[in-house]
C-alpha cells in the first residue's frame, strides 16, 4: 500500500493510491509453463470468488499474466479503506480497484493476486489463473516468486482486525506457500529494484509470511495487521500440518 498526497473524506478511498509507484508499467510476456512448480500445494485451495463473479472488465487488462513459479513468500497488505464498508460492497469495490490500476495508473492490471474482505470472503486479483503463481505488482522489487494479499480496510494503531480476515489471509498464504515451507520460517529472496528498501542483486533473508512495510518505505499493512502476522503465521502452519 502506498498512499499519495490526496484528501481523504470519500468513503471508498480509489485503490490507486495503494500500489503507488509499485512495480513496472507494463509486464513481459508469459514465461514457459514449464516455469510452474510441479509439487502439489501445502493445503487445500480456498474458496475463492473469481474474476468472473465479481465482474471484472476484462477488456481493462493490458497485458499477459507473466509467470514465476513456486511461490516464496507472502506478502501482506492492507488497503486503507474504510473499516464500516458492507462486504455485500467488496465487489463494487474491486470493480474500482481494477479501473484505477489499469485507467487511472496506467498499469496492466490489478496488483494485488488476491483479496480478502472483512467478513473473510477471498477474491482473485490479478488475472492469470488462480492456481498459477502470477506476478503481481505489490511488492517493488519482490513480485516475482511471491504472492499478494491484501486486507480490504484500514488497520493502523489499535483498530481490531477480524478473525475472520486473519482466516482468509491464512487459508490463500498456505495454499499459495511453496510445498514443504514453513510459514514461521524466514526465506532468502533477491532484490529486483532500488526502489525497494535493498538495493538491486541484494540478497535479503525475509519471514516467509511479511508485511509490505519489510521491503518498501511504508506503514503497510497498518500497525494492527502487521502485529497479527505471527498468528497469520501460526494459522497457516497448521492448515498446512492438517494437510498431510
């Protein structure tokens, strides 16, 4: 999430300004199928509420999916919402993120992969294929080999984070997470950017599940949601010792 200089009074806050400055404009064509991880997932796929359902203008969407196998780490975002929004509204919302990312910014496409409501109710992002490990733009120098999720609302000092949003975040981070990692683990990922908190070719050695604000100047995901990570942590370790 990075916020720009604009005046916030509207209820639903654009979700432009969330991924300011965040990745390159445009993505390279699709890598070789063979760059997808043959090993099955470390837990059930989640439902999921498709691009489809929510009505995504496909024809906004610029560029082909690029994909980047296996997915290293997780990255956890908030979106800077409103926290009294209706999840009823979470598509109407989405259908806003898409034309803000692609008309307003310029981008391909949404830049989270996915997104999770308030009440729990997980949604595709980025387009690609939802078992495909699609780059994202929401991790400037991170994109590749990870996955982004991001909170619908608000979670900065002392606001309550819902169980049912920290269950969402878990059931897509251990179905995502590369077979065989542990989520309360750390993992060793390479800088793409400068513009990151490392420089370019820097080898940086993160938690597997992290917070936005791990590798860019940022307060995402918000104080509260960032200090619930371990417990994120925690769920997804044992969706994934439930799976075997």
């Amino acid at each position: 999430m990075w916020l720009r200089r604009t005046a916030l009074g509207a209820v639903v806050v654009p979700l432009a300004v969330l991924v300011f400055r965040d990745a390159p404009v445009h993505l390279a064509a699709p890598e070789p199928a063979t760059a997808e991880p043959a090993a099955p997932p470390g837990a059930p796929q989640p439902v999921i509420v498709s691009r489809a359902q929510w009505r995504a203008d496909e024809s906004l969407v610029k560029e082909h999916a690029t994909y980047t196998g296996a997915v290293n780490a997780v990255f956890v975002h908030h979106t800077n919402h409103s926290n009294d929004y209706d999840c009823a509204d979470a598509p109407r919302m989405l259908r806003a993120m898409e034309e803000d990312h692609v008309s307003g910014e310029g981008w391909d496409d949404i830049g989270y992969n996915f997104v999770v409501d308030r009440c729990g109710t997980i949604y595709e992002g980025r387009a690609g294929g939802v078992g495909r490990s699609v780059r994202g733009a929401h991790a400037k120098g991170f994109n590749a080999h990870s996955v982004g999720i991001a909170a619908l609302g608000s979670f900065g000092p002392g606001v309550p984070v819902p169980e049912a949003l920290i269950e969402g975040i878990a059931k897509v981070g251990a179905w995502k997470l590369r077979r065989g990692t542990d989520p309360r683990s750390t993992v060793r990922m390479v800088s793409t950017n400068d513009e990151s908190l490392y420089q370019r070719g820097e080898v940086v050695h993160l938690h597997a599940v992290s917070g936005h604000r791990d590798t860019f100047q940022t307060s995402c995901p918000g104080d509260a949601l960032y200090d619930q990570l371990p417990l994120v942590r925690a769920e997804m370790a044992r969706l994934r010792v439930t799976r075997r």
